[in-house]
C-alpha cells in the first residue's frame, strides 16, 4: 500500500474549509488509490468549530483518510506536510482600508511561511487561496526562501473554470468539450480571461472558441467582466462566497500539478513569474501551464494580441502596486 500524503488545510473551519476537506478525504484531490493524512489548522475562535469538523470526518468513515489533525498551532499544523493548501486568512471587511487588510495578510503570510519552510515535507507544494491570493504567495515565497520557488502558487483555477462555464453555457456543449482558456494576471476583477487559443471539441474535431461563438463584442465584453465578476455574483445570490466550487478548483490544481495535465492541455496556475510573455518577473502571475510528473511549466509561444497585451499588463500593473503595498506593510 502507499504511503498517506499530508494535506494542510488551512482555515479549515471556514466555509472553503468545510468543501475541501471531505473531497480530500475521498480522492479527489490525489486520485481514488492515495491515502491521506488530514492537518487542519485554524485560529483560536474557531477552535470548537474545527473540533466539530474532525468529529464530521471521523463519522464520514472515509477508506483513504489515515489519520486527522486538527489544531490551533501552527507548527503541529505544518509537520511533515507534503500539500499545504492556504484558505485561512484575514477578510476584507466593510469600511476596511486595503492596507489595514494587507498588513493582516502579511504578518499571517510571514508567520506561516516560517513555519513551513522549517517543519513541511522537503518536496511541500503550496497553493494559496485566501486573498488576496497572489500576493499572499509572494509574501510566503519571501519568507520560506528553502522551499523551491516553483512550489508555490496561488489559485486562479476557479476563474479558469468559471470561463469554462461561461462558453459551455453559451455554446451548449459539454464544458469538458471546451479546453484551453487561460486567465492571466492576478485573482481579483483585473484579471484577463482570454479565449483567443480556446477549443470545443466538435464532431468535426477541435473547433476555435472565437469561430463556435461568433460574437467578438461578446467575448471582449460580457464574457471577460462575467468571469471577473462572477464571485460578486455568487455573494449577491447566496450572501456567502463562492465554496463548493473554490474547493473543487483548488483539487483540480493539486491534482493536475501532481498527476498531469492531459496531453494538449494546458490549465491556470499563479505562479512565480519567470519573465515570460514580457510579464515582470517576481510577481505571481497566472500563466496557462501544463503540468508533467510534479512540475508545471508555462506554455510558450502563444500569440498575443493588442487587445490582449493591454489587459495582461493591466493585470500586472495592479500586482505590482499589490506587492509594493504588502512591503511596506514589512516595515
Ligand atoms: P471563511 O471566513 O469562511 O474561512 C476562513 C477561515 O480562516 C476561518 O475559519 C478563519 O478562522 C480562518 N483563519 C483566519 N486567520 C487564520 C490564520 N491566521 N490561520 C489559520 N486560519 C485562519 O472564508 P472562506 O469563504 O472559506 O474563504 C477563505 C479565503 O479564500 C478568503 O480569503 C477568500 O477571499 C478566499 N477565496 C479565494 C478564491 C480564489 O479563487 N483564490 C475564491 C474563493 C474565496 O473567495
């Protein structure tokens, strides 16, 4: 039998926390054959609540999961994890300055980073959900300078689902027919989802995006801000956030960083920019990339289009601005 992996969750008593941790338990996240041992780690208010979380797991009688550990101390949470996933952070509250919400993050980051870089796995892959995700990557990749750069990211890939969604709906097919959207930039309304080398496999084979549609007003208008917005959406409808599907993203991009992506696919991954596509590098920045025995790299050599280059360095402009405003919070 394998081996379990260690999985940290953290925030795990919150609401992304509750979604993850079952489909963790149950494979989806490492495939139906890889035990896992769960690390939940939360603050001290939400103690009980995680406390309520194991007992759900325990009753759940999961086959794969090994072994539970719930806690409210950071160093236990890290031990010896292979998988770090990052969902506890601190929210942005009504009438909150962006640079109070920024210096929480930070110091959270900063705190965390340390405790990985001392007591994780050597092999640890981080993924950074909480917000404002890219930025909180970059702080964490400054402060675990012996965990590879290439282990960090954040995730974009539930905005690179929702356009996924987005095309599926409209052109009424199977959205695992549509492949190959990217969403460049940073996790926020800035961010530029983009079609242009998008496919829908037909019975005539792979047809383009642009051709199947044939409404570019659409796609440059109300498909991007849809994408953009659709976190505003789903708040206005549920008056809460986005969960079940922020939980399953962040499986499907362990579970294709990990496992691979399908051949002639390429998916989204905030990554530590390398200077490709003339993006700046030492930004986390969401690249397409395709993933191959635990390592992911960008897709080189797509066209980029006026329209395009326009919004991916907007896109970066604000990551710029989001990373000199988390340094000052260093000071
Ligand atoms: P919740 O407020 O339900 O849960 C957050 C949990 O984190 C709480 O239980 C809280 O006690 C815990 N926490 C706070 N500080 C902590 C710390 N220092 N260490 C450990 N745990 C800590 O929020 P939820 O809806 O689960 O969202 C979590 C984060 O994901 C937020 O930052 C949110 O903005 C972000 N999101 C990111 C998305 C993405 O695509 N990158 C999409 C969904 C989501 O909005």
């Amino acid at each position: 039998a394998r081996d379990p992996v260690r999985v940290l969750v953290t925030g795990a008593a919150g609401q992304i926390g509750y979604a993850i941790v079952p489909m963790v338990a149950r494979g989806v996240m490492l495939g139906p054959d890889q035990p896992v041992i769960l690390h939940m780690l939360d603050i001290e208010p939400a103690a009980e609540a995680l406390k309520g979380v194991k007992m759900e797991l325990i009753d759940a009688a999961f086959p794969l999961l090994k072994g539970i550990i719930a806690t409210t101390d950071v160093v236990e949470a890290c031990m010896g994890v292979n998988i770090a996933v990052m969902v506890g952070g601190f929210p942005r509250k009504e009438g909150m300055e962006r640079k109070d919400v920024m210096s929480r993050n930070v110091s959270i980051y900063k705190a965390q980073a340390s405790a990985l870089e001392k007591h994780a796995a050597p092999d640890c892959k981080v993924l950074v959900v909480a917000n404002p995700a890219n930025t909180n990557a970059l702080i964490l990749k400054e402060f675990a300078p012996s965990i590879p750069q290439k282990h960090i990211t954040c995730l974009t890939r539930l905005d690179h689902n929702r356009a996924l969604g987005q095309i599926s709906q409209r052109l009424d097919v199977e959205v695992s027919d549509v492949k190959n959207v990217i969403i460049w930039g940073n996790h926020s309304s800035t961010q530029y989802p983009d079609v242009n080398h998008a496919t829908v496999k037909t019975s005539s084979g792979e047809k383009p995006v642009r051709e199947l549609v044939a409404d570019d007003k659409w796609l440059n208008g109300d498909f991007i801000t849809t994408v953009q917005q659709r976190g505003a959406a789903i708040i206005k409808a549920r008056k809460l956030s986005s969960a079940l599907s922020a939980a399953s993203a962040a499986c499907d991009h362990i579970r294709d960083w990990v496992l691979g992506t399908p051949k002639g696919t390429w998916v989204s991954m905030g990554v530590y920019s390398d200077g490709s596509y003339g993006i700046p590098p030492g930004l986390i920045y969401s690249f397409p990339v395709t993933c191959e025995k635990g390592k992911w790299s960008i897709v080189q050599g797509l066209k980029i289009d006026e329209f395009s280059r326009g919004k991916m360095d907007a896109t970066a402009k604000e990551l710029m601005e989001e990373k000199s405003l988390a340094y000052s919070c260093l000071n």
